[in-house]
C-alpha cells in the first residue's frame, strides 16, 4: 500500500498549521501499513 492513498484521501484536510497536515497523512499512510492489534473487549450493559 503506498502512501498516495492517504494523501488522496486526506487531500484537503486543513488543521491549521502545514506541519499537522503532514504529520496525520504520515500517521494514516502508516496505519495503513501496519495496522495495530485489535483488542477484542466484551460489551456490558449498564
């Protein structure tokens, strides 16, 4: 997967500053990559 997905998708996020924009397309890019473990928890109600 390469990171042009994320750009594409992220394409006109604006987070007010250029440095965060960058840094949540890397982040997602990566995610992407490896996604993390996914821990299953049991629901409960009340």
């Amino acid at each position: 997967m390469s990171k042009n997905w994320a750009e594409e998708e992220l394409s006109g996020i604006n987070l007010g500053d250029e440095r965060l924009n960058k840094r949540s397309k890397s982040l997602l890019a990566t995610l992407g990559e490896k996604p993390p473990p996914v821990f299953r928890m049991p629901v409960t109600a009340g």
